[in-house]
C-alpha cells in the first residue's frame, strides 16, 4: 500500500505509470484543470477499436457494461447507489437536461453566484435573457455564502445552483450540508458541481447531506481519464421528466408511439441521453481500475492534497511576498483540491512561469496552482522558486 512520504519523495513512486506525459520531468501544476493520463489508459484503445470493427453492431452489450463500470466507478467517489448515476460526454449536457426538468413557467428564478464556472454562468445568463429571473450572490466572502443563498430561496425558485469548491478562488462551501433542507422546504431542486471536489477531496453526498441532490462533476482532472467522462447524481425515489431527452436504448424506456405519454426510466437513467462515442468509457474503465490497483482512493488522495497544498502554502511563506504583488489569502484548511494567490499580475506571472517550465493557470486576479499525487516534494518547491523568479523579473519590468 503506498504511502504519502513514498509520493512525496524523488522520485515518486508513480511517477513512472505517467511515463508518457513524463510527469517526473515536468512540473505541471495545473491538476485542477487537467491531469495526466495514466499509461494504461491507452489500451483503451485498442479495445474501443477492437468493439467498433469486431463486434459492430453487436457491440452494445460490452459497450453498456463499460458505461456501467463507469457509473460504478463515479458512485464509489461520492459514497452513492450507481444506479442513480446519469453519464454524459461533459456537464453542460447534464445541466441541460437537469433545467429541463424544471418548472420554470411556474417557478422560473434560479439562485446562483458570481463565482460559477462558464459552462454554468453562462447558461443561466441566456435564460436571463429569456426572462428567467437570475438571482446572483456574491461568492465572497465565502464564510456566510450559504447564508446569503438560503436567503434568497423562496416559493418562485425552480433551483439552487452552487459549486461546492469555488471555481476562481479554490475556497470549499462551508456548511453545505445545512442548503439542502431549506430547498426542500420550498420545494426547490439543488444541482451542486462538484468537479473540484471529486477524487480529490474526501466528498461523500452522504455527509453532505446531499443524497436529495443533484450532484454533478467529471474526469478530465482529478480522475485523470480525460474528456469525455461527466456524471450527475439524480435524487433517488423520485420522478423526473426532462424535456431534452433520449432514447434511453440501453434502459428500455423507449417511446412506441407520439400519441402516448413518453416513458422514462428509473433511477438516474431517466436523465441518460442518445448514442455516443464510448471510447471515453473504455479509458476511463482502466484509469479507474488503477487507481483500485494502486488503492488511490479518495480518503488517501485527500491526504496526499493536504501535504501537497500545505507545502505549497509553506513554501511561498518562506519568500516574504510583497503582497502588493502576491499574496495568500486564506488557509490551507479552507481550500478545494488547488491554491489561489491573489495577484493583479497573474496573467504575467502565470506566463513568465510556463517560460521556466512551470505550469499554472489563472482566472481573472488569481494565479491558480494545482499539484497531483505523481508530483513529489522536490517539484512543488521548485514551482514556487519559479514563482519568486517570475515575481522578481515582473518588478524589473515594472521599474
């Protein structure tokens, strides 16, 4: 069983199954966008490749076992029943179909803040300007955030829309688990992005008291199996009818006739789509059978995050900042699966950092830093030297 001392250490002690994104000679610090594929991940290919042109049009049996191998997987990452798991090639598709299953001509307002992702931002702002009333609440301070939302819950709300790791900050939700029942009470659906939160951060929709929400998230970060692989959590024990809906083949929930009612599903098939290119699935199939292999599950890959963002955090208090410039403005402890430095300049310094080899990200004034467990301790600290050389050209620049 691996330890966090074996990562931390040079060289990782996993290093070597990313040998194709040659993790051990790259200092990628952007694992909460994307991060690498493990190697074994390609014999998904193949296998793809095989099912396409072997088995053709009786490929749909094993091509549906891998889909539920996904759903299994993904259920296993937030503490759920796989069968209330609905797959998509990305979140934006699960959204769709969760706003669809709304009542928005008799209850159309949705509370939501300013710091969502643009594939949820900019959704809402196009209903906006259909007339569907968008109600948007600060993200910050992020200490009484929802307080703030359930304030704004009311009999007209069709939803609550939230991310339970704050898409530009890093910041986690505090008190999450308290949103749900005041939803409830107004009879208003939850949807909750979990992207930074999954396979990073120890989430359990049970301890979140989330079990009657709607739960999104995806792997093309920290369950690094690339594009292509989104989940939702659909509340069990009810029924939902999405407009934007598909045949639901592998279900049985087809409509025989125009005339009738359409049938759905149960479970979190009744938000299932139409056909699909499947090899994301036989990736993501092997990605998650490594993880199980090399027992990375999200209690231990918790663990290695914290020592990971607390060395981050250690490291840049070493150099004295000029806050002016840069600076760290919340704890460790409060913090998703990235760090956030707070800096006018991040644009620059996130480029000036790719010039030394060092890859960041940033959105708007927050230079972004995302480690991964095939990082070791040595190529986190040589990221935030690469920093202070950046911060110190930055000022020479600057006069």
């Amino acid at each position: 069983m691996l330890t966090v001392q074996e990562l931390a250490q040079y060289p990782n002690a996993i290093a070597s199954d990313y040998s194709h994104a040659n993790v051990a000679a790259r200092i990628m610090l952007t694992g909460h966008v994307h991060q690498a594929i493990p190697d074994v991940a390609e014999k998904g290919y193949a296998e793809h490749w095989e099912a396409l042109n072997k088995y053709g049009e009786e490929r749909w049996e094993l091509v549906f076992s891998k889909a539920a191998a996904v759903r299994r997987g993904f259920a296993t990452r937030i503490d759920c029943d796989p069968e209330n798991i609905a797959l998509a090639a990305n979140i934006h598709e699960l959204m769709v179909r969760f706003f669809s299953a709304l009542p928005l001509r008799k209850k159309p307002r949705i509370v939501t803040t300013d710091g969502e992702h643009p594939v949820l931002a900019r959704q809402l702002a196009r209903f906006q300007e259909e007339g569907v009333e968008i109600v948007q609440v600060a993200s910050q301070p992020a200490s009484d955030l929802v307080e703030r939302l359930q304030a704004q819950v009311n009999s007209a709300t069709s939803a609550v829309c939230l991310s339970s790791v704050c898409y530009e900050t890093g910041l986690q939700t505090l008190e999450l688990d308290t949103l749900l029942p005041v939803c409830q009470k107004h009879g208003v659906e939850l949807l909750v992005d979990a992207y930074q939160s999954v396979n990073v951060l120890a989430f359990s929709i049970r301890d979140y008291n989330l079990e009657q929400a709607f739960v999104i998230g995806g792997g093309s970060s920290y369950c690094q199996m690339g594009n292509g692989n989104s989940f939702m959590h659909v509340p069990p024990g009810r029924k939902f009818r999405p407009m934007v809906t598909g045949p639901f083949r592998q279900t049985g929930g087809n409509v025989e006739s125009l005339s009738g009612k359409i049938a759905y599903p149960e479970g979190g098939h009744c938000f299932n789509g139409s056909s699909y290119d499947a090899l994301a699935h036989f990736r993501a199939c092997w990605v998650f059978d490594y993880f199980e292999q090399k027992d990375l599950n999200p209690d231990f890959l918790h663990d290695i995050n914290r020592h990971q963002l607390y060395l981050l955090a250690k490291e840049f208090r070493k150099f004295d900042f000029d806050p002016d410039v840069i600076s760290l403005t919340a704890d460790v402890e409060y913090l998703g699966g990235f760090i956030a430095f707070k800096s006018s300049e991040a644009q620059r310094l996130c480029e000036m950092m790719r010039d030394r080899g060092v890859h960041t990200d940033y959105r708007k004034d927050w230079l972004r830093m995302g480690p991964a467990p095939y990082l070791c301790d040595e190529q986190l600290s040589d990221g935030i030297h690469a920093l202070d050389e950046a911060v110190r050209e930055l000022k020479r620049l600057n006069g």
